[in-house]
C-alpha cells in the first residue's frame, strides 16, 4: 500500500481522502513561508494554469495540432499529413504567435 497508480489528474489535484494532491501540498509549503504578494499571486496562476490542464480543461499543444490536422479539409485520416497540411498548421501558428488569430481553446 506504499504506493498505487494515478492519473496525473489525481496526481496533481488529489484522489479524495486518499491522497491531497501535490497542488494542495504547494499552497500549504507556500502559506509557510514568507513570500510577497505579487509572487505569491503569479504562482497561484501558473498553479491553477497546471490544474486545468491536468483536469483535461486546458488543451495541451499536441492535442491542438492533431485537431487541426484532422480537421484539415486536406487530410484524408490516412496519418499522412501533407505538405500543404503542414504549410497551413505552421501558417496558423504564426498567426497566433502574432497575436492576428485568437484560440480558445
């Protein structure tokens, strides 16, 4: 019973009684020290940030990529992602990275 496997949901946001979760195990190694306010506010956002994504709420980048590649007018669900496929993937990404194309997800 020393140890049981997790998903890393459970991992980083706990498993109920059983186990906190390393997020929790933070904020109370965070409350016990001293830490201004302004820092202590930026790493709750990279805290929580960590626990949506390990909730599944945050796309991660892979899954993004495949998303667009499947969706791609293009791509015929054969695994061949094309030149044109990957012209308009890293022609997507730039636009975001420029800030012209917001993504919600």
């Amino acid at each position: 019973d020393e140890y049981e496997q997790m998903t890393i949901n459970e991992i980083i946001n706990g498993n109920g009684d059983k186990f906190p979760g390393l997020n929790v195990l933070i904020c109370r190694y965070l409350e016990s020290v001293n830490i201004d306010i302004e820092t202590r506010c930026q790493l709750g956002k990279y805290q929580e940030f960590v626990s949506r994504r390990a909730k599944g709420k945050i796309q991660t980048t892979a899954t993004w990529i495949r998303n667009f590649v499947q969706s791609h007018p293009k791509y015929n669900n054969d695994s061949v992602v094309s030149q044109e496929i990957n012209y308009d993937l890293v022609k997507m990404v730039e636009k975001i990275q420029k800030g012209q194309v917001v993504v919600p997800e």
